[in-house]
C-alpha cells in the first residue's frame, strides 16, 4: 500500500471507529468514502467498521471500473452518484437508531435544537433499497441541496467537503432525531411546550 493510500486508509479508521463507538453502525453495517479527483477510497462489502483492516479500504474510479470495484461496498453506486452530482469529497453512511425511527413516520426531520437547525435546516427522507440505482438518484439529488439526508427504514447519508465535517453532519442529524423522539414522549406528561423566544 502506498504512503498516500495509507494515510487514506488511517483517516477512513478514526471515523469508522468513532461512528462504531457512537452505536451508529452494528455488524457490517456503515460505509465511508473520500474522492480526490476521480480516484475514490471506499470501504469493502462486509467490512466492519469497528476494526478496518488496510484491505477494507479500496480504491476505485469514478470514470472506469477496476479489479477492486467488485468487492467494495453495496453503496458503491449512491456514493458515485454523490460525487458525481455534488462537489463533495467525503460521504459517511451509519445506521443511527433514532433517525431511522423517525423515518419510518416523517417525510423530512426538522430539528428542534437551534445547534442542528442553524446548520441543518431539514433533513428529507427518501426511499429506495440498499445500492440499488433509485436510491443512489435520490441520495443524491437531495444532497445537492441538504447536507443530510435520511433512507427510509435503512440509515443516513452525509457528505461534505472534508470527512470531519461529514462525520459532524452525522452526529446532527441522530442528536436532532433524539431530541425529536424524547419530545414526542415527553408531551405524553401533560407538560406545557415552550418555544424558545430566539432560535
């Protein structure tokens, strides 16, 4: 492995296993990429992000299969697709547990948090299966405009220009659907909502 793959291979690492230490990624769950030019490093089918190996991490291309593109993540076509479409250079996908819940009953998050909301805004929901070509369209289109977005029933997309910002998309997206989810129970008190007077 080259200095430069494995200077790759090192910062994929730290973030798959902060994700992993998060609760947001289980098994063989999760995938991260980072693009240079039309060079992308992926993590492999199956890998787990709680411990990559420098094999886990592959490098493809975006204008031209190579001998690794069969073994790298069933994602592969959505984070193409990202970089393709967006001017992007990182994408996390994790399987946090309360933005997955929410998914199943909103059609777009919008945070109630003024942190997450300041940078967030909204965070669609949309649908299709696992690297199948209707979600990678619709991962896609809407990380055009957002810089999340939510699969129904599946996970959360992120990306961003550099990884650490990706990463810290992530973190908004399960924080903002955890205040959401504890709110819905808490109406359940019979306790006054208050709004905050700035937001």
């Amino acid at each position: 492995m080259e200095e430069f793959d494995y200077l790759i291979y090192k910062t994929i690492r730290d973030y798959a296993m902060r994700l992993a230490m998060r609760g947001y990624v289980t098994a063989h769950g999760g995938n991260i990429s980072i693009r240079s030019g039309n060079t992308v490093w992926i993590t492999r089918h199956a890998s787990s992000l709680e411990d990559l190996k420098p094999e886990d991490v592959v490098k493809i291309r975006m204008d031209e299969p190579v001998g690794f593109d069969i073994i790298a993540s069933t994602e592969t076509p959505v984070h193409l697709n990202i970089y393709r479409k967006t001017a992007n250079l990182a994408v996390v996908h994790a399987h946090p547990k309360h933005a997955i819940t929410l998914s199943f009953y909103y059609d777009e998050i919008v945070p109630m948090d003024s942190e997450a909301y300041h940078v967030l805004r909204k965070v669609p929901v949309v649908e299709g299966s696992p690297g199948s070509q209707m979600l990678a369209e619709n991962v896609a289109n809407a990380l055009a405009k957002h810089h999340a977005v939510i699969v129904r029933g599946h996970g959360v997309f992120t990306a961003a220009k550099f990884i650490d910002i990706a990463y810290q998309y992530m973190i908004m997206v399960e924080h903002a659907a955890e205040i959401i989810f504890l709110n819905e129970l808490f109406k359940l008190t019979g306790k006054k909502f208050i709004k905050p007077k700035v937001f």
